[in-house]
C-alpha cells in the first residue's frame, strides 16, 4: 500500500496478518517505522525530524551508501539516503513464508547529476520484508552494472535508531572483547573491555569483524532486540549525549534518553565489485520480550 506520509512524501505501509507493520519512503529508501504485532513501536524517529529533501530524516533506518561517515570523499553517510528510490513492481520472487503485503523492493539507480559525484553504474535493489513473527528483514543487492569494465569500491551502513525507555538502562551484547575505531578519539584503534556495553556518555563507535549476532537489552522496557546479519562485519554504536544533541538541528534536546544506533557496516574494508558483480547485505530484526531471552 503506497500513501502520502509527512510532508507529501510517498511511503509504503507493509502489514503482516498478525499486525505487525513497517513503512518505508521512497526518499532515502527508509525505513521510518517498525511496529510490533501489539501495535509498539520499535524504531526512534525524532519529534524534529524533518521529512525535507536533502536532508536525510533523523530516525529509523537510513542507507548509508555509498560512503559510510566520513570514510571518503562524498558527503556523511554517502547520497542514497537522501535520493528518492523507486519501486520494483515486477520483484524477483520472495520467501514462501512472507505474504504479498508483507514486503517491498526499492531500487535506486545513479541520476545524471550522481553520475557526475561518483562515476558509476549500478542498481541497488532493497527488499524490505516483515517476517510471520514480525521480524523485520531488509536486504541490499548492489551490482556493479558499469559499461566502461571499471570496478567501484563502496562502505555501507543500515544506520537502524533502536527505540529504547532510557539509555542509561540499556546494554549490548555481542560486541565485549573486540577491536574498534572511535570516531571521538582521531580514529585509533581500541579493543573493548570487560563485560556488555553500557552508555554513560556520548558513544560514536565502529566494532571490527563483529559476530553475526548482536542484541540490545532495554531492562525498562523488559524487551530485546536481536540483530542478525550477513555481509556485514562491522557495526557501529552511536549515541550523540546531550551536548551533540543540542547542535543538531532536527534532533530533540533530550530525545539521546530515548535512542541507540547500532548500525550493521562495512566500514573498515571497503567492498570492491567487478562489472556484472553483486554484494547482498542482510539485517534481521527482532524484538522480544526480555525473558524470553535468559540463558541464550
Ligand atoms: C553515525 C556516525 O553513524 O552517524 C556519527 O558514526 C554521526 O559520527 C552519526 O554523527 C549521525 O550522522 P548524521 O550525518 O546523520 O548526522
């Protein structure tokens, strides 16, 4: 279903039988919502987000691509989150166990003036699916589709703001013990202490060769994201604290309390396609109830 969203935009409206549901606009091929089968939902969108081309909308989960941060030339986070992707109506076909209302596939391809920013070709197709259970699952398809015989290299980021009570009760797991960049420390290189991570002040963090599985525990809320991905190594942890809050523009001053990115990356090794190449990037979300989650 494609309705008008903020400011006239266009935005597609999945809904899964037991009433899950997730929207998804066309500028920036984000996600800008994910609610849970009792209607809650589960993504942070800022009160000021600001829904206004070229900036990209502050929340949910933009597509960094093809420029992770600051690593390059192009300007933060790359431009795919800030074109506007189209839809795919003739899709290759999806799982046996997604319904027909239940995804979507956005493709973006270079416009004259991106060729001229970074001269490539290529499609970037992005499925965006909710699962039977209310998982949300996105996947990115990257193909090199230049005529010239060039290869390209690109980073990438599903820069997903998790929905959280109070980030001062949060803690995340799966990433103890390993290598990081810090993005607030001229980008040397750390290696992570101790037991889960927790948040007391501003984080802007890049995890190495991370596991496929990472969770984000809310004690208030009593519930737990599990992130699962594939073709994604890294995964950056950010939160802007109070002091950075207040410089952004399209952020709420106190909203930090109320967010957690941890964003599934390629950041520290660039990928490198071929002509005729593909790269698949995978994220699967999922919230559940904290208990559910003793023992694993
Ligand atoms: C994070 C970066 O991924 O995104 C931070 O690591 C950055 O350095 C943050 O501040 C937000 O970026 P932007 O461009 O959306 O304000």
């Amino acid at each position: 279903e494609i309705v008008k969203g903020v400011n006239g935009l266009d935005k597609v409206v999945l809904r899964e039988v037991r009433g899950s549901s997730a929207e998804v606009y066309l500028y920036g091929g984000h996600v800008t919502s994910w609610k849970n089968d009792h209607e809650e939902e589960l993504l942070f969108l800022s009160n000021k987000a600001m829904f206004k081309p070229p900036k990209a909308i502050r929340g949910g989960i933009p597509i960094c691509f093809p420029q992770f941060g600051s690593h390059g030339t192009l300007e933060q986070h790359g431009f795919a989150r800030n074109r506007f992707w189209s839809i795919d109506t003739d899709p290759p076909p999806f799982p046996a166990n997604i319904s027909h209302n239940a995804f979507v596939d956005l493709i973006l391809k270079p416009s004259e003036e991106d060729a001229k920013i970074w001269p490539h070709s290529y499609e970037f197709r992005l499925r965006v699916a909710l699962g039977p259970g209310g998982d949300l699952m996105l996947t990115s398809r990257i193909r090199n589709t230049n005529n010239d015989g060039k290869a390209f290299s690109f980073t990438f980021a599903y820069h997903t703001y998790f929905l959280v009570s109070d980030i001062s009760e949060v803690r995340v797991e799966g990433l103890e013990t390993l290598d990081y960049l810090d993005n607030l420390q001229e980008k040397e290189r750390f290696t992570e202490q101790g037991d889960a991570i927790t948040f007391e002040s501003e984080v802007d963090k890049i995890y190495l060769s991370t596991p496929s599985k990472i969770a984000i525990i809310d004690h208030e809320k009593k519930r737990t994201f599990v992130l699962r991905k594939d073709g994604l190594p890294d995964a950056v942890v950010w939160n802007p604290w109070d002091k950075k809050a207040k410089a952004m523009s399209d952020f709420g001053d106190d909203e930090y309390k109320h967010m957690l990115c941890v964003e599934a990356a390629v950041v520290e090794k660039p990928i490198t396609l071929k002509p005729g190449e593909e790269w698949k990037g995978r994220l699967e979300l999922s919230a559940v109830p904290s208990s559910y989650c003793s023992g694993q």
